[in-house]
DNA sequence: GTTAGCATGTAAGGAGTTACATGATTTT
DNA sequence: AAAATCATGTAACTCCTTACATGCTAAC
C-alpha cells in the first residue's frame, strides 16, 4: 500500500529508454514517437509533468549543464536537463518489467512492454506474449460469436470494417505464435545446455 | 460557437446505432462492442453519462415503457428504458458524418466513421478514405525516416516490434487503396449513369 | 534579421475507466 | 432459492491532450 500507484504507459516507456541512455525530454519524445510511432504518439504535455513526477519520485535526476557557481544575473540561460535513471529507477523499471498481468498484454501497454523485453526475464516474455494471444483469442471468439447469432444486418461497410478488424486480429496472433514457438525453442536451448552442465559434466569426471 | 463541443467517439457511435433501430442502454453496449470490438470497447459508466448528455441536448428521446398513469406505490420496477432519435439527432448525425476532419481519419474516429459510411454521402466517404490514406502514410515515412537516420540501435524486440508496426500499417494502406479505388469506380459508373439520363434520353427522342 | 526547429514548461479540461451500488429477470 | 445475466446508474479518478507561454539556436 506503499506510493505505488498509477504507473501509465508512459512512466514505463521513459525508465526505459533513459535506462538505454541518459537524454533530455524534447530527444526523449522524439525516441518514444520512433519506438511506439505505430501505436500512439505522446506530447510535451504529457511527456514533462511525467518527468517531474519521475524526478519527485526519486526515480530519475536531472543533470543541468553547471548549476551556475557563479549564480550571475544572466542566469536565464535555459538550457538542456539530461535526466538518468537513479538505482531506484532502474529497480522500479525492473519491478514494471516483471509483472506479467492485464497492463502487459492490454492494447495500451503491450507494446511498449515488448519493446524492452530483452530486459525482461524470459519466463515473463512468454508469459506476456500467451497472455496477449489469449485476449486477442478472446476477442475474436466473442466478435465472431456475435456476428454468427446476428441475422438481418448486412451492412456492406459495417461488415468490411469488422473483416478487416477480424483479419488484422488474426494476422497479430499468427505473430504471437510465431514469438511464443521462438521463445519456447530459446528456453529449450538454454534448458538443454544447463542439463549440459550438471548432466554431462559428471560424465566427464568418469572419463 | 453555439453548445456544439465535445463530440468524441461515443456520440457518433449512439447516434448511428441508435437511427438504425431503438433500443435500451445495455443492448446499445453490447452492439458498439460488436460494432467495434476489434478496436475499442466502452464501459457503462461512459455510456450512461452520454446518454443523459445526449438527452440533455434534445438528441434522443427515452421511452419509458408506460409513464404510470396510476402513479402507485409499487413504482419502483425498474424497467428497460428504450432509446430513440429525435428529428434534431438525425440532423445532428448527418452533420457529423458529412465532416471530413481529422476525427474523421485518426485513429479514434475512423473506425465509427467508417462502420456508418452507407449513410455518408460519396464525396466525403472518399475524402475521409484519402485522409486517412495520408496520416497512415505520414506516419510511415516518419518512422521509416527516423529508423534509417539512427544507427547503433539495434535490440531485435524492438526491431521485432516496429516491423509488426510498419507491416500493419502498409496492409492497412493497401485495404484503403482497394477501397479507394473501389468508390472511384462507382462514382465513375454513377457519373455515367447520369450522364446516360441526360445525354442519352434526347437520343430516344431521335428515333 | 527572420523563419524554422530545438527546448521547456503550465493550466484547463476532455473522454473514458474503475469500482461501486442497486434492482429485475431468467436459468438451473 | 441460488446463480447468472440483464439492466441502470454515479462518483472519483487517470491519463493524456490542447492551447498557451517562453526562450534559445541554427540556417537561409
């Protein structure tokens, strides 16, 4: 019951790319509208007040070029605030990326929990990944169920959008068959390479 | 400047579900998540409050089933509230769907949009087709941009990602051109077809 | 020297969600 | 008679947007 609350998809996507490299926030925007680009885009109205709140939350600092030793009446000099992650930070990042629930396979935060999976323990990828096909299973299931039980309307242009809906649905979990079955054979691997080292290892010591 | 603010996505889809036939807050709820199940769902509790709004401003009608006219005791049966249009929300419909604006064509508002286009006029249909065309198309060479500008990064989640990104949204460039093209040829056939009633019919005259 | 893009912020508010509260009707 | 589902509603809240306000810096 801590200060935990509210997280947003956008304190996620800032831990991450400042845990990548420290930057200032108007880069920052313009690495997050490259990254999420195709899914949603997020303006210097949103982007500052979230990193104010970061700063308050002790999660990030701010480098401001020299806090001016000097403190002269030309002090006006805006310039740039590179922010970088604390230790808390890159704990809380952590602690966002683990937790494999509703806010990592949901339509806003999905994909910006994917974009930084390979900070993510391959365990909770899966998890994520099967928790998002199951939604979207879920949603086609209960679409196509209410189409099928639907006589009489036939409208040419309602029924375009909810194939083309249907379609790019069914498109994205092909795509998530595809990473789950990756992910499987990459767990395997790394199984099969540990039994390497605690099965095969005793042979050796026969030899 | 009168009271015409604050549209959202909501108020169109009510409005158009609802001059299809009337119906009661839950049916509606359940059509809108068929309607547009694939790209947004609403909850009651942004329903109701649009309802009442639209209410408020003369749009819809509710039929209660009988008003008791022996006003008894026992007046707590709560029953199904049907919805209906009123002249001013068939008026108010058509104007939102004669606008080809942004909310017409980015991601909100397309989809609604587009579910009601049977009752749009021609033109417009493809001026909202040709928007949307060319925010999808703005959005790719920003992307696509900005990806061949940055070197150095290359985590292959993200990569994964962004591709799925780029690849959904060609294919739905691709839908749309189909479309296009598709309301091309009828308004090419429907410009001949009247062109035959009057360049054709003093012909008949001829014989 | 002026436009365009870089850079940082704030105030007001919109659109919708969650969680709750209540009751009616149908199914088991 | 219990459980599920139908049905209506509200209050508090969240996340994000728009519009504004300011100033620096590079290019033309």
């Amino acid at each position: 019951m801590a200060g935990k609350k509210g997280a947003g998809v956008l304190e996620l996507a800032v831990l991450g790319l400042l845990h990548e490299s420290p930057m200032h926030g108007y880069e920052l925007r313009k690495r997050l509208n490259t990254l999420l680009g195709m899914f949603r885009a997020f303006s210097y109205g949103s982007l500052y007040p979230c990193l104010k709140q970061l700063l308050a939350k002790g999660l990030i600092v701010e480098d401001r070029p020299e806090e001016p030793t000097v403190p002269l009446a030309l002090q006006s000099r805006r310039s740039k605030i590179v922010y970088k992650l604390t230790a808390e930070g890159k704990e809380r990042l952590q602690e966002l990326l683990t937790e494999a629930g509703p806010a990592s396979w949901e339509d806003e935060g999905f994909g910006v929990h994917f974009a930084f999976f390979s900070h993510t323990r391959a365990d909770v990828r899966l998890r994520i990944l099967e928790g998002r096909r199951s939604r979207l299973e879920e949603r086609l299931e209960s679409v196509r169920g209410a189409l099928a039980r639907t006589r009489e309307r036939v409208d040419s242009y309602t029924l375009e959008l909810q194939n083309h809906g249907l379609e790019s649905v069914e498109r994205e979990v092909r795509w998530l068959n595809e990473l789950i079955g990756r992910e499987r054979a990459e767990q395997e691997q790394a199984r099969s390479s540990i039994s390497n080292m605690t099965q095969d290892q005793p042979r050796e010591d026969d030899r």
